[in-house]
C-alpha cells in the first residue's frame, strides 16, 4: 500500500479564495482525521471521521471548514474563505480504529503545506 | 487543562547518553498511548505504542506508562545525532477513539 496520500503538498493562495485539500487513506482503515500542524498551537485535531461518519468536528476552528468524507477513500478539507492565520501544514491521518478494544496507531500522510498571503 | 502536556524543550543530550521524554494525559480513561517522531519538514511517523502499565522495551526505545498518575514517558538509550527530532506523545480518548497529541519535545543530540 502507498500509505496515506494528501494532495496538493503546496497550495498558495489569496487570502479569500477556496481551498480544497484532498486525502487517500490507507485501504481498510476506518477512521480518518484531519490535524492542522503551527510552531504556535502544535498538532491540532480538526475532524475526525469513523465508517465515513463525522464523530467529532470540535476542533474545527470556524464555519470556514468544512469536510467530507463521501466514501471510504476520499475525504476533502475545505477552507472558504481562506485567511492569512489558516497558514499550517494540514496532515491528514488514517487508522484502523478500534482492534475490538485498544485503538491502533495512527498513519500520516505527507501533509499540505498551505500559506494564504 | 490541555488534553496532553509535554515539555517543549529543547531537550539537549550528550551522544550516548540516555534521554528522557516525559508526557501527562487528562483523560483517566485513555488506554491507548502513542510515542511519535517528527524530523522537521516531515510527518509524524509512529515509534512505540503501549496499552498497559509498566515498561515496553524495543531496540534503543523503552516506553513507561503509569495510568495511576496518568504519565506516560519514553527513554532513548545510546542517543545518536539522527534521534534529534519533535518527540509527539499521543493519547486515544476513551470518550469517543480520537488521538490526541501534545505539542511535542524538540530534542537534540549533542555529538
């Protein structure tokens, strides 16, 4: 398996413009989370999603993002409009969830270093 | 109270010394804990797990978890120059299967 995959890996844009970035899990993980990575605030969990279904969207900073998961290898981080401060690097991570008790690890993807000016 | 707290550091250790990377967690029903690395420009990528009390020894690696006081910590034996990295301590949150990270320990071996 390619591991997880993220694209774009840059994405620069105008402050007030869309911005979509998109994540592959690993094939057969059923959880997937979205973090935003700052030198400021570290590793922020955004969303995460199990079965497809969005199970906690608490971290989301603002109605700005949004995201998806339409089947179980595609999920899309959506920011509309973007702002200077959304300026991180988006990782994107799966697991296989639960192994009936324990959680197993989580899988990162390459990241999506975004930078709105 | 921030879900997961490490020091941030900088962390300095001699080549060849022991370095010591400490974590706490909030929540007392966690049982899942995760000890990541980070070299900077890169993604995380996973170096231990432990589920239960007491020590977990992999190569170099030895990863201590003691629920009663909610610490987990992670021992790096024979430090080499490429151990120097973010060290990320990740808890499951028993509430809902999230993982949750701390901000991390930068470390740096001194050759």
């Amino acid at each position: 398996d390619a591991g997880v995959i993220q694209s774009p890996r840059h994405e620069v844009t105008e402050m007030g413009q869309e911005v979509t970035l998109r994540c592959k899990p690993i094939s057969g993980h059923n959880s997937l989370f979205w973090y935003r990575q700052t030198m400021m605030r570290g590793l922020e969990l955004l969303i995460y999603f199990n079965n497809n279904v969005p199970i906690d969207d608490s971290g989301m900073p603002e109605d700005r993002f949004s995201a998806k998961m339409p089947n179980a290898s595609f999920s899309t981080l959506k920011i509309q409009p973007s702002e200077p401060r959304d300026s991180a690097v988006y990782f994107c991570a799966s697991s296989l969830g639960r192994d009936r008790i324990l959680s197993t690890e989580a899988f990162f993807g390459q990241g999506t270093r975004l930078t709105v000016v | 109270q921030k879900e997961v707290e490490q020091n941030s550091g900088p962390l300095s250790v001699p080549e060849g010394a022991i370095a010591s990377l400490n974590c706490t967690y909030s929540d007392r029903g966690s049982q899942s804990f995760f000890w990541y690395r980070q070299y900077s420009g890169k993604s995380p990528e996973l170096i231990m797990f432990i589920y239960s009390n007491g020590d977990k020894e992999d190569g170099r690696f030895t990863a201590q978890l003691n629920k009663a006081s909610q610490y987990v910590s992670l021992l790096i034996r024979d430090s080499q120059p490429s151990d120097s990295a973010t060290y990320l301590c990740a808890a499951e949150m028993n509430r809902d299967d999230k993982i949750i990270f701390g901000k991390g320990t930068r470390l740096h071996i001194l050759p």
